[in-house]
C-alpha cells in the first residue's frame, strides 16, 4: 500500500532560471504550517498531526523547594494583646528621637526633599505594622470563636446521636433478637471495675515505694563510695603510682612475684561460686574442708547493710 499523496498545488512550486529561460517543476517532500512559519523541519510540529477531540490532561510543573512554614504572628502560649500596645509598637518601630527631630536640616533643596520623602516612608512603615497587627488579632479572634462555636455544635451532635433511642424503623425492622444480646450503647457491663482500680493503686504505690527504696539506697552507695573518688591532681597522681608501680606487691602471688594483674589468678567463675557455696565434690579441697565461715561472713555483712540501710 502507497503513502497517501500530498495535493499538487501544495507540494510544487514553479522555479524560473533565468539564465536558461527554462521552467521547471520541483517536487518537495514536507510542508510547512500557515498558522506558524518560523517551524524548522528537525521540529516534531513540522508536520501536522490531528488531535483528538478529548484535550491532553494539564501538565503541572514540578515546583522545586518546599517552602518554609509561616511563623505564628500570636503564639498559642503568649497573650494576643501584647502585640497591639503602644509599648510594643515602640519597642518595635520607636518614633524619630529628640535628637533627630533637633538636628539642623540640610540646605540643599534636593537633599531635603530626600530626607523628607524617607521619614514619610518611615511614618507609613510604623502606621502600616500598627494597623496590620491589629487587623490580624481582629482576624485572629473572629477565627477563635468561628472555630470554637463549630467545635462545640459538633461535639454535642456527637454526643446527641450517642445517647439518642434506637429509631423506630430500625426496632420495627430488625431481626427477631432478645434485647438482652444487643449490644449496649453505655459500654459493656464491669461489676468488679472499682475493685479492681483499688487493687491497681495499690500495687501501683507498692511499686512507688519500691523504686523510692532503691533510690535512696543508691544514694546512699553514692555517699558511702565518695570517699575514694578522685578530685584532686594529688590523688590522682597517687592513684597513678599505687596502680603501675612494680614495688607495691599487688600482683605478687605465693609463687613468683608479678609486675602486672596477668600474674594474678583468674576470676572465679560462676560454677565455682555455686561449688564454694554448695561444698560441691568438684570444688578445691581447703575449701570444701574449711566450713561456712566465709559464706556465713558475707551473709552476715549483707543482713547488717539490709539493717542499716547502707553499705558496710
């Protein structure tokens, strides 16, 4: 199947030489729109397409940024009216001082008009910011009550369609159900509601008093293990020499003497703990033959912290 033809009386067009005094006829292979003429052949309108009777959808450009939050002119936490004394509008934008208002004025004609036309744009600057920070209070506070008036219709329809009967249509045309299944619009029956809070302050102050204990005997730790804290450039230059200082006999064992902490024994285990406690089999011979005192000595000393409130 062929390309559909262009009309003739668009696709050609007489050319004279004027040299050879020969007409020719030239074939051309695109056509140009009359409505817009300055179209290049590399454009996609070149050639005209019809378009469909439906119109394309509207392009939106995307609009880079975000743009920032406008700042409250009457925070919520602050009073409206402050802003719309006299004290305000002279700490904001204080009228010329005595000082100006006294000082020679200039000879030059032009120069004086200038200074005259810029202390009417002050003057309209400070009228300007007076009447707009009252008109916007005024606004502020049509809006309150605007808002307020439809906060409170709203609520009490709210509050009328919930304690409002079952219509009639509705318990008319509702299926055969004893009255008693429905559900209750007032909530679900609790008998044991206020017993039940009473036993929850109770724990919940038993749980208060617990966690005030433990407070104060951290505290009470923090005071006690005061005495060995660090304050001091001397005391820490101390600290420094007893904690690295190879004569001090600190890591020295029965066996050889030792320069560091690595020379000492390792820590006990928990097993080892629990075999020192329970005088298990598995646990060293001078201590399964020693007794309870070492155990009945640490008891001892935790009873009497209990006792005394503090650490010993």
């Amino acid at each position: 199947m062929s390309p559909p033809r262009l009309p003739a009386s668009c696709c050609m067009r007489q050319n004279v030489c004027h040299n050879s005094k020969r007409q020719t006829t030239r074939f051309l292979s695109t056509t140009t729109s009359t409505h817009h003429p300055q179209i290049k052949p590399e454009s996609p309108n070149f050639i005209h397409v019809p378009k469909a009777p439906q119109p394309d959808a509207l392009y939106q450009p995307h609009i880079k940024g975000v743009l920032p939050v406008p700042r409250p002119i009457f925070p919520p936490k602050t009073d409206p009216s402050r802003k719309t004394t006299q004290d305000y509008f002279w700490a904001t934008a204080p009228p010329p001082s005595p000082r100006s208002l006294s000082a020679p004025k200039p000879t030059d004609p032009s120069t004086r008009r200038y200074v005259l036309w810029k202390s009417k744009l002050a003057e309209h600057r400070r009228r300007n910011l007076r009447e707009s920070l009252q008109e916007l209070r005024s606004r502020k506070e049509r809006t309150d009550r605007r808002l307020a008036a439809l906060n409170a219709s709203q609520q009490s329809e709210r509050e009328a369609l919930l304690s409002a009967p079952t219509p009639a249509d509705e318990k008319f045309t509702s299926p055969s159900i004893v009255q008693t299944s429905l559900p209750s619009r007032s909530g679900l029956p609790d008998p044991d509601r206020t017993a039940r809070i009473e036993a929850k302050k109770r724990n919940y102050a038993t749980h208060a008093a617990f966690k005030k204990a433990e407070r104060r005997n951290a505290l009470h730790t923090l005071y006690m293990n005061a005495r060995d804290f660090i304050v001091t450039e001397e005391k820490l230059q101390e600290a420094v020499e007893r904690a690295f200082d190879p004569r001090s006999g600190q890591f020295d064992t029965d066996a050889k003497r030792g320069l560091n902490i690595w020379n000492l024994e390792y820590p006990d285990t928990v097993k080892e703990m629990l075999e020192r406690v329970n005088r298990a089999e598995g646990g060293k011979a001078v201590e399964r033959f020693a007794g309870y005192g070492a155990v009945t000595d640490e008891r001892m000393r935790r009873l009497g912290e209990e006792l005394t409130g503090g650490k010993m």
